[in-house]
C-alpha cells in the first residue's frame, strides 16, 4: 500500500473507473502462466485501487480528502498489527 499512489489514482479517476480497473486486474490474475512476481505487482496493485475506492467513498460520504486517506491509512496499519 502506498498511499501516495492511493491519493493520485483517487483524484484523477471516477469510482467507476477504478473499479473497472480492478475487475480486470482481477481476471488477468486467474490466467494460469502468471508469474509470481508478476502476482506481486497485480496485488499490490489491486490493494492501491482497492484503497482509493475506499477514499473516495469516505470523501462522498463528507470527510475531507486529507482525513479520508489518513484514517484509510491508519485502518490498513491497525489490521497488520492484529
């Protein structure tokens, strides 16, 4: 997770288009010759997109971006420290 890359992908793309996105991450991980490293990449991946979705629902739902993708980040930390 990095959450620089969340903050980009957040502002410059629509919820729709990040979930397009992550939909088709999704079905090219299911394709049988896919390296591990290259699953690496395609998670990490999915997780920034993930993150951003959740960013932006927190800012529709009225929180500031700032706070939006702090509490996105400290939510992610608090489940790696269970």
């Amino acid at each position: 997770m990095k959450l620089p890359v969340i903050r980009h992908i957040q502002r410059n793309n629509s919820t729709a288009q990040i979930e397009n996105c992550i939909e088709v991450l999704e079905s090219f991980s299911e394709y049988n010759r896919i390296t591990e490293d290259e699953m690496d990449i395609i998670g990490e991946l999915i997780t920034n997109l993930c993150g951003a979705v959740e960013v932006h629902k927190m800012i529709e739902d009225g929180m500031p971006e700032r706070d939006a993708a702090n509490t996105f980040a400290q939510k992610v930390i608090g489940s790696i420290d269970r």
